[in-house]
C-alpha cells in the first residue's frame, strides 16, 4: 500500500489534529505514528487506515487519493 503521506498530513491538520493527537487517539505512541508513515506508509496495516479514516474523518472521495497511490517514476 503506498500513502500519499503529504495529503493525508494534510487531512489531519484540516480536522485540526496533529500527527501525535492521532497517535493519541489511535492508542499508540506519537513515534510508533511517525514510524508507519515513514517511506510512503508502508508501515501502515488495514486497521491503522481504518482507525486514521474514522478518526479524521476522511471522505470516500479521499480514501482512494490518499491511501491507495502509486509512485509513477
């Protein structure tokens, strides 16, 4: 799964969060948080997308953009 790390940071300050309230609220550490997003959220499982979507609030229209690009060399 490549994250499109910029838009979903962007996401989550336009809910007005930080990356470590979102750590906070998924029940993890700030740099646990810091280190799934690291090289294009491959670190990220289903169910971490799954609570950062529910908590931010992010769009249908969103998910897809943010969650689910690819790199294009």
């Amino acid at each position: 799964m490549m994250v499109d790390v910029n838009k979903l940071k962007g996401k989550i300050y336009e809910a007005g969060m930080t990356i470590p309230g979102l750590a906070r609220r998924m029940n993890i550490s700030p740099s646990t948080l810091y280190r799934k997003l690291e090289r294009n959220g491959e670190g990220l499982l289903v169910k971490d997308v799954d609570k950062i979507i529910s908590i931010v609030d992010i769009s249908d229209d969103d998910i897809t953009p943010i969650f689910f690009t690819q790199l294009v060399a």
